[in-house]
C-alpha cells in the first residue's frame, strides 16, 4: 500500500539530486548532457564536479557517441537530455555505438511521454518506450516519485551495460517511502484487489490509482502494479495477478503501439493466458499543445478514461 | 529606406514584441528571450521583405520562411497575425490545447507556418530543399530561414553550410540570431565559436555581418543577399537576448520563462513608452 501526497519535486530533479550526491560516493562517473543542464538538473551535478560534467552543447547526437567513446574503456557515463531528442536524434548512435557494444552508459531522457504537454508534439517522448527498448542489452526503467527516482537511480549505476531510465517533466505525488526497494525486473502492487489488474508506469500510476478509488466506490476492486522496470519485466508478478482477477488492463503514457501493452499482449498469447485484455495509449497519433490533464483527457488516457474502459470490461463478463 | 517607412517598421516591430509578451504570459509559458531577440529581424522580413500573400498562404510563388529556432514562435505567429494570415483571437490560445498556435511551429496548424520546427537544427535542413525545390521549378521565389546562436551547435547545421554551396543555393538566406545566449549559458562558454562570419565564409558563402535591431541594415542586408549570385547568404545579426525589456535583456533565465502579472505590465508599459527602465 501506499502514501500520496503532492510531490515537491519532479522525477528529473530527484534522479539529478541522486546523480550529485553519488558523485561524492564515486568519482569515477561522468555526465554527459546537452544544454538542457538547466532543465533535466544534471546541472546539479555539473556544478560539484565541473571536470566530470561535460556540456556538448546542443549536439544529442555527436555527445552520446562522445560518451560511447569516454565508455569504451570501461568507464561508467550518463547521458542527459529530453526523452524526445535521446530517443529519435541520437537513436543511432545509441543502437551502433552503445548497445552493440554494451557500453556502460546510462541515459537520463527526461519529458516522458506526454509530461511535456504544453511543449507540444516536438518535445513530447511518445515512442521513447519502443524505439529505446527495442534495442538488445539496453534496460529501461521508468520511475513515478522521488523515492523511485533515486533507487532508480542506483539500480541503473549498478546495473551493468546501457540504462535508460524515463524521467518526467512536472511534479506529480509522493508514493513510495525511502525504505521501499527497486530491483531489476522488478514491480510493486500498490492496492490489491480481485476484479481486475492495471498495469502502468510512470505518472499513469496515479491515474490509475485515481481511477481504482472511484472504481471502489462502484464495488470494483481494481489491483494496481507499478511496473516501474519496463525491460526487464517482471512477468511472474503479472502472472500471479491476472490469475487471481482473469482481466488485465494496461495504460500507458505513450504510443499504444509497440508499448509495453504490445510487449505483454505478445507474452500472454505466447504462454496462452487467455484472459480479457485492454491496451490504451496513445492511438497511432501526434498529440498537441495543452495542459497537461487536459491533454491526457482529450487523447483518453486519464482517470476518467480508465475508470470507463474498466467499467467496460467488467460489463462484459457480467 | 526613407525615415517615414523605418519608423512604421520600429512601429510595427513594438507591436509585435507587445504580443509576444501578452502570448506568453497568457499561456504562463513560452521563451521571452529569444522571442524578443528575432523581433525585428522578422518584422522587417513579414513587413518589408517576403513576397507573400496572407489571402493565399498556400501561394505556390511565395518566399519561404523556417523559423528553424521553432520555440522564438511567439514572434512568428504575432507577425503572420499583423499581416492578418489569422485572426487576433488566437494569440489567446498559444499553447493551449485545441490551439492553432502551438508550442512549437506546426505547419498543418497554423497559415504561413511553412515548416514544423522546435527540434533545433531540422528546420534550416528542411529549408535547404525548399530552395532546392525552387530551384527545381526555375521560380524565383526565395528562401529564408532563422537560426539561433546556440542552434549553430547543432552537426546537422553545418552539413546545411556544405550543400547549400554546392548546390549553389543563391535563392537561400540564412540568418543567425547571435543573441549570445542558449539555455545552459553564454554561447561562448556552451560551445564558443571563434569567428564565425570567417568560418562561414570558409564554407564558401556570402556573409554579411549586423546590427539585429537595425531596421535598415537587416533591410539592406536582405536586398544585398539577393543581389548576390551563386552563393548561399548567411546574415549574422547580433541581437540581444530579452531585447526591449530591460530587465529581460541579456538574462539567461528569460530564456524559457513566464512572466507574472507585475513584471508582464510593467514589460508592455516600457515597450509602449519605448525607454522607461524597470525597477529590479
Ligand atoms: C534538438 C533540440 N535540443 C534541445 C532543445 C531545447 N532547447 C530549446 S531552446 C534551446 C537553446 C537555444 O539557444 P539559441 O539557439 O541560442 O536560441 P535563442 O538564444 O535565440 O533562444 C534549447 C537547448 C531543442 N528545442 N531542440
Ligand atoms: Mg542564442
């Protein structure tokens, strides 16, 4: 179970104030970032330790095959920059130069998914999930509060090979104590129940537990797991749930296809779980400019839309 | 360029820094500082320099414009509004959803957008086979495109400084808005660039180097680059950041920034009266 309370700070800033502090810890790591250090809060790091923090300007491309080559000889680098720009422009250099090769390279892409509404489309990482997690040997983690970022942050630091870890752009809720522990593969229930399993990740994590709330008050008990590490994916904890509620419903911040509700969709056809299934996503297109809750209602991917599609479900087996 | 006319652009140029503001702070979102510093230089191209018609956007013989540093938009879209390309209602929709403003360029959005742009340095490749294209066609309509200082960082821009010589893009203005600040920093201490105009010239095009704020020599330059044959044109105008706003100029934190209800009245009261200094 968990605590929500308005978060004080945002994903990118939490994982930043880790990356500093574990400066001190390790003075091996470098950071690599793209000047955004303003905005992703690598800068926090810079500032401590300026000979380990290397601004290459506005150049995603040429710095993250910089930090392949600062990576070549066993050195642990992260790489920051938006979500958008990682997972498109320097989506090559990624693929050929860091996870053929396995380098130790973590990737800090902040502005996940719609985080970065009022932005719009360009800065909007949409695809992040596929393009990035397709990718043999890299891992991918998606943390939703503070505490997540920062173990998060250890796990990926201590995690051998490429890393990306998906950051957000505003402050949402306070989830999880400083206690609870992150693993590779791993996952967290954050309410039980027997009607039905949602999984997430990221700031959908809270729509959906807005949605589960609402959906009690209806008699439907919805169990909500935080599928924080996306690759790799903790299938056990799945199989368990949906073997107890028989139905399973995914939401994600993200394109809908080649999502992780693809990526599961393929596993319970291929282990023949029959179950009732819904995906919800972004539906094969852009999104625009706006609010961010605005947003999310519009392209039907907030509480609202969840508690409904859910209902929709559970009116089909009745 | 008569006295009479250079201050109808001034005019026009307040005017357009006037929205701007008001765009932003409506939305409580948006980049001030780089919209203020490509003020002019766009007002004198929307005013003064671009063949367009805003009757007809989609006019197969107009100029092309590719505001390559998309998030200085507010400035575009207060100029296509000027020139009457949409109405004055939308400047209260930037960035809000349903908006044909958006937080960044889009082309199937907004009239006289002609390229989607925000991710820096795609927008000046994409007008290089505009030129091309027009190049194609034998017309002679020509292309302009804006980018910023720190944008120049950017490899994709320099293999735009390689074709738009070979391909003999004299149809092709560039213009960089040398502001001297990107988001992390001063330029120079992001990623310095020892002189520029030599390096460009090295590429092989013509440059010509200006005041960002002058009227006439963004004018004057513009006409020279098109008088120029077989080269691509490259303007670097030195602006400032924040321009027009005194607390906003030469200010790495207006890059991206909001202003609140005080400092955005006390903005348009010093754009207005053109001089009156602000407090902090
Ligand atoms: C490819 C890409 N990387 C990063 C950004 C984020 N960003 C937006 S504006 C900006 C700084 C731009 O500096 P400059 O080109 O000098 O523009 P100006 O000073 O005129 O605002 C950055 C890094 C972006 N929009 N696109
Ligand atoms: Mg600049």
């Amino acid at each position: 179970m968990y605590t929500l309370e308005k978060a004080k700070e945002p994903t990118r800033k939490a994982f930043g104030i880790r990356l500093k502090e574990y400066g001190a810890i390790d003075s091996d790591f470098v950071v690599f970032e793209a000047d955004i250090g303003a905005s992703t809060s690598s800068i926090l790091f810079g500032n401590e330790f300026p000979k380990r923090y290397f601004n290459m300007g506005i150049a995603e491309l040429g710095m993250t095959d910089a930090a392949a080559g600062m990576a070549a000889g066993g050195r642990t680098v992260f790489v920051s920059s938006y979500g958008i720009f990682l997972s498109t422009r320097a989506l090559e250099a990624i693929r050929t130069c860091i996870c053929y090769p396995n380098l130790n390279v973590k990737f800090m892409g902040s502005h996940g998914g719609l985080t970065a509404a009022i932005d719009g489309v360009t800065h909007q990482a949409t695809e992040d999930i596929a393009n990035i997690c397709t990718l043999p040997n890299m891992k991918m983690a998606v943390p939703c509060d503070t505490n997540s970022a920062r173990k998060l942050f250890d796990l990926a630091i201590h995690t051998a090979g490429p890393f990306y870890v998906r950051l957000l752009r505003d402050a949402y809720y306070e989830i999880y104590d400083e206690g609870t522990e992150f693993s590779l593969g791993g996952s967290h229930v954050l309410r039980e129940g027997k009607d039905i399993t949602i999984g997430t990740y990221g700031d959908m994590v809270f729509q959906a537990l807005a949605a589960a709330k609402r959906l009690a008050e209806q008699g439907i008990e919805a169990e909500v797991i935080d599928f924080y590490s996306i690759k790799p994916f903790d299938y056990a904890r799945l199989v368990a749930s949906i073997q107890k509620t028989g139905k399973l419903f995914v939401i994600e911040n993200h394109q809908r296809r080649n999502g992780l509700g693809y990526e599961i969709a393929d596993y319970l056809i291929t282990n023949r779980y029959y179950i009732l299934y819904k995906h919800i996503g972004l539906a094969d297109t852009f999104a625009e400019s706006g609010r961010y809750q605005e947003i999310l209602g519009k392209y039907h991917l907030d509480g609202s839309a969840i508690e409904e599609e859910v209902k929709k479900m559970i009116d089909t087996c009745r | 360029m008569e006295e009479k006319e250079k201050e109808k652009l001034s005019d026009i140029a307040k005017h357009v820094r006037e929205i701007i503001l008001t765009m932003i702070y409506e939305a409580q979102s948006g980049h001030p500082g780089g919209s203020l510093s490509v003020a002019d230089i766009m007002t004198v191209l929307y005013f003064k320099q671009l063949q367009i018609d805003p009757k007809n956007p989609k006019w197969n013989e107009r100029d092309r414009f590719v505001l390559s540093k998309g998030h200085a938009c507010p400035a575009w879209y207060s100029c296509l509004q000027l020139r009457g390309f949409f109405d004055e209602k939308h400047i209260h929709t930037f960035r809000r959803m349903d908006s044909i403003l958006q937080g960044h360029p889009d082309m199937n959005k907004t009239p006289g957008v002609d390229m989607t742009t925000g991710s820096l340095g795609m927008g000046a490749a994409a007008a290089v086979g505009m030129a091309l294209e027009a190049k194609l066609e034998g017309s002679p309509r020509r292309v302009y495109t804006v980018v910023g200082d720190g944008e120049l960082n950017e490899g994709v821009i320099w293999e735009v400084m390689q074709s738009s010589v070979k391909f003999k893009l004299d149809n092709f203005c560039m213009i960089v808005d040398r502001n001297g600040l990107q988001l992390d920093g001063p330029t120079n201490a992001v990623m310095p660039i020892h002189d520029l105009t030599q390096i460009i010239e090295g590429f092989g095009w013509y440059v010509q180097e200006i005041d960002g704020h002058s009227i006439q020599e963004i004018d004057k330059a513009c006409s020279n680059a098109k008088q120029k044959k077989g080269i691509p044109s490259c303007i670097i105008a030195n602006t400032v950041k924040g321009k027009g706003v005194s607390c906003m100029e030469n200010q790495l934190k207006w890059h991206g920034r909001a202003p609140s209800t005080e400092e955005y009245n006390q903005a348009v009261r010093e754009i207005r009266n053109g001089g009156c200094r602000c407090i902090h």
